[in-house]
C-alpha cells in the first residue's frame, strides 16, 4: 500500500473539521425497508453432492399447508394472507440466494438442504432460488422447477414461497421465506 504524504496543515485542517464527529453507535438492527444484496452461495461441491437428502421425499402427497401448483404459491397452515402479499411484493429483501441451474436432482436436492441449514444458522429470514424454466428439459418441463415446491413445503423452516418477480428471474426462481429459530 502505497504512503501518503499529508503536510502538516491538511492534518490540522481535517482534525479541525473532525472535532465535534462522534461514531455512530452499533444497534445490530437492520431496517426491513432495506434491501441487502442478494449473497450468492455455491454448494456445487463434492461434499455437497455426497450428503444424503435429509428425508425430503420427492411426492406432493407429503404436503401440508396451501400449495397452490397452479400460480406455484405456497403458505404455512395458520400464517396470514398478508405474509404473502409481502412476500410477493418484496418487503423482506433477498439476503441470499441459491442457483440449482446444472445440478442433477440428487445434488439439487442436498444443496438446498445445506443451503436452508446455512440460512438458518445465519438467521437470513428471505431467499431467492433459482430452479430455471426447464426450457432444455425434455418436453420442456422442467425436473427441478416440478420437485423444488415439493421440497420447500417439506421443510418446517419454510413458511411461504411464491414464484420471484420477473425481475428476480420470474418462472425461474422463487422468493422463500424461512422462519427465524
């Protein structure tokens, strides 16, 4: 790192001007009207993939809650209609966000695990996930954007998902929001 030389007077002039500046104090609270930059995490590892799946079974028969497979919306038994409307309308902010895209549904389905695990420990409350359109699938359905809500509702940390803005990655992604433990 290179020095800077400061002449005496620009010392003196800033120390002047500095005099009557105190430090902000450390609240540890962040606004829910501010919006972090989405973290993006890769679990693309070898670990990853070599992790069993934690139970998440690929059948809806398993779900519990309101799934709705036609507008691809999901919400906890008991939560309020308002928890979505606030989900859908961005209120939380990504904090951080997962990319499935290449992954077999083996690794997809370990990644998110470690990923929701991830979130948990770090008490990261709203996430993007990104499964793609399956637009190279076959048929063009995709396997991962059929097996995500599955896995989501499956998860007691999850208490709503709902497909992200299509600024956000639109059918291509969903906005999760996790319960804070």
């Amino acid at each position: 790192m290179p020095e800077h030389d400061h002449s005496d007077e620009d010392v003196s002039l800033f120390r002047d001007r500095m005099r009557d500046v105190a430090p902000l104090a450390e609240t540890g609270r962040i606004e829910p009207n501010v919006v972090l930059p989405a973290r993006r995490i890769s679990l693309r590892s070898k670990e990853a993939v070599l992790l069993k799946p934690d139970g998440l079974s690929d059948s809806m028969a398993s779900l519990q809650g309101g799934y709705d497979p036609e507008t691809g919306v999901f919400v906890r038994s008991g939560l309020k209609k308002e928890v979505l409307r606030r989900l859908r309308r961005g209120y939380w902010g990504v904090q951080a966000e997962l990319d499935l895209h290449g992954l077999t549904r083996d690794a997809a389905r370990t990644s998110l695990v470690r990923f929701l695990e991830y979130c948990g420990h770090r008490h990261i409350r709203c996430v993007r996930i990104v499964h793609g359109k399956g637009i190279n699938s076959p048929e063009g359905l995709g396997v991962l954007r059929q097996l995500l809500p599955t896995w989501l509702a499956q998860r007691d940390a999850v208490l709503a998902f709902c497909p992200a803005l299509p600024s956000d990655g639109g059918a291509g992604a969903v906005v999760v929001l996790l319960k804070l433990v």
